[in-house]
C-alpha cells in the first residue's frame, strides 16, 4: 500500500527589515542631540560672556539690560550708568516707560550752559571777546563762522573776527572767505603782541571772536604757546571745542592736555556724524563745564544751536 500525503505552503509576511538596524538609529538620534545641545550650550555661553563683558547687572529687567548695552555701546562709561540705572531704581513715576525714565535722568547730564550774550558797545569800551580752542580737525573755523554770521547778519551787532591759526594750510583764507561774505573784518595775529593790538584795534566792536591754531593737544610746546596767545587776548569766554565722533578715551585726554588753559564752556561738532558720542558725558562728569552749542552740518550759518538736553538725550537712546 502507498499513502501519499499533500499540503500546501503558508507565506508567512516577515516582518519589514529596517532600512538601519534599532541600535544604529539610537545611536544617530544621540548624536543628533548632543548636536543640538552643545550649540545651546554655545549660544548660551556666548551670551554669558556679553553680559559679562558689559558687566550688566542681573537685577535689571529685560528692558533695562538693552538699555545699559545700548548706552555702553554709545561710549557711557560704566561709572555714569550705574549712577544712570541707580537713579531709574529711585524714581517713583510709575506711570512712565522705561525709555521715559532714561531719557529723563540723562537729560540732567547734558549740562546746559549759557550762550553768547552780547550787548551793544555804544560807549566804545572793551568788546566781549571770546575765543576757541581745541585739537585740528574738530571745525572751530567753521563753527566760528556760523556764531559769527548769527550776531553780525541776523541780530546786526558789529563783529571782528581774529586769527592766530597761521600754521594750517588756508587757515587764513578760508576765516578771508567768511569774513568778505558777511562783510566782517578778519585780523591775522603772529605773536601774543600782535592779539593785544588787534583787540585794541578793535575796540568800537560789540564782539571779537579769536581762532586758534587747531595743535596736536599732545604737543605739550604748542600747547603751551597756544596759552599765551589766550594770555594776551584775556577773553571774556573761552570754548573747547570737541567732535562728537571723537572715541571716549581720547576726548578725555584731550581735556587733560588742555588743563592749563582755562575754558569756561564746551561747543561738540559733527554730531551729525556719528549716534556713539556717550563720551561727552565723560567730559561734562570730568570738567565740569557746561556743553553750550551743538553743531550738525557745514551750512553757514544755519547748522549750530544751542544744545538740547532733551534732544541730546533722545538721541543717545536710538539704535542709530
């Protein structure tokens, strides 16, 4: 006998065999993540260090962290802005913003000093006289100029200008140009002698406004030279002349080289040219000394005004 036995085969579905085995996956999604975590890391240690850099205090809010970086960008040293932010913790106006708060405190920084004021010399006495001084570069010629044309076109009081600054290729002639244009007499003064002639010269006039030679302020020689010329004139005012795009560092030495020669008031020029002047405030903290005028362009003789500590402080806080 034969017994025969018949089936038929089942296909039994294997299961899909991954693309990668499980533990190679693990493996890559692990990687992947201490990726991510190390570039966190990074970036939180990046942080770490501006903060430490600009040494912010922790205690500020969000806002007032910008702020401070905003302002120490701007060249505020951090001396002015712990008294700033120290100030802003006192305020009791809760109303306001914490911009309003800023703009209100560093107003009082801006130190507002008083102009020009010239009266008519109707008994022919001494003329006010008043004289400028700082390094080259910073426009006292052109700014001389523009506070000459005010008194002499605008408001027709009688000026003289006068010049010592023969040393700086067309000095002489460019003070000429401005002199002829506004019909001003010009004098050019070689010696102390010569500054104390022209100013007797001059004696009828209701103001006389002396430029100076524009000196490296660290020749210590022509500084000292510069000193007598101011000797014999005796001014009645004498301003430092500052650029506003000058770095922090170097106004204040600036003002330290010009130590011997008494100024009463600043003029800060270019602020057209630059949002990062937070080193006057250096300057005003240092002299004591009032900022008067601010200028903002070449025009004659409109770009000059008296400075605004509201505007100043406005923009000091911009981004740009």
């Amino acid at each position: 006998m034969v017994e025969v036995t018949a089936a038929v085969e089942e296909k039994i579905s294997s299961p899909p065999v991954p693309s990668q085995p499980v533990e190679i996956q693990y493996k890559q999604i692990n990687v992947e993540l201490k990726q991510e975590i190390h570039e966190l890391k990074e970036k939180i240690d990046r942080m770490a260090e501006i903060v430490d850099e600009k040494k912010i205090p922790a205690e500020l809010s969000e806002e007032g962290k910008k702020y401070w970086a905003l302002l120490q960008d701007k060249e505020v040293e951090e001396n002015i802005l712990r008294k700033i932010f120290k100030q802003l913790r006192a305020s009791e106006e809760e109303s306001q913003t914490e911009e309003e708060k800023i703009l209100h405190v560093l107003e009082k920084y801006f130190k507002k000093g008083k102009p020009i004021t010239v009266k008519k010399n109707k008994n022919k006495e001494r003329p006010l006289v008043v004289s400028f001084i700082g390094p080259t570069g910073v426009g006292k010629t052109t700014t001389i100029a523009k506070i000459a044309a005010n008194f002499a076109i605008k408001q027709n009081f009688a000026v003289a200008l006068l010049t010592s600054d023969t040393y700086r290729v067309a000095a002489v002639e460019q003070l000429k140009t401005y002199g002829d244009i506004m019909g001003l007499p010009v004098e050019v003064v070689y010696s102390p002698k010569d500054m104390k002639e022209a100013i007797e010269k001059h004696q009828d006039k209701d103001l006389l406004l002396i430029d100076t030679a524009g000196r490296s302020h660290r020749n210590k020689d022509k500084v000292v030279e510069l000193k007598s010329f101011i000797a014999a004139a005796q001014p009645d005012e004498t301003y430092l002349v500052l650029s506003a795009p000058t770095k922090r560092k170097d106004m204040l030495e600036i003002v330290e080289n010009y130590r011997d020669i008494e100024f009463d008031k600043i003029i800060l020029t270019k602020i057209d040219e630059t949002s990062s002047f937070g080193g006057i405030l250096s300057v005003l903290q240092k002299t004591r000394k009032p900022l008067v005028y601010v200028t903002t362009g070449q025009e004659v003789p409109d770009d000059i005004s008296e400075a605004d500590p509201t505007w100043l402080a406005g923009k000091l806080i911009k981004e740009r």
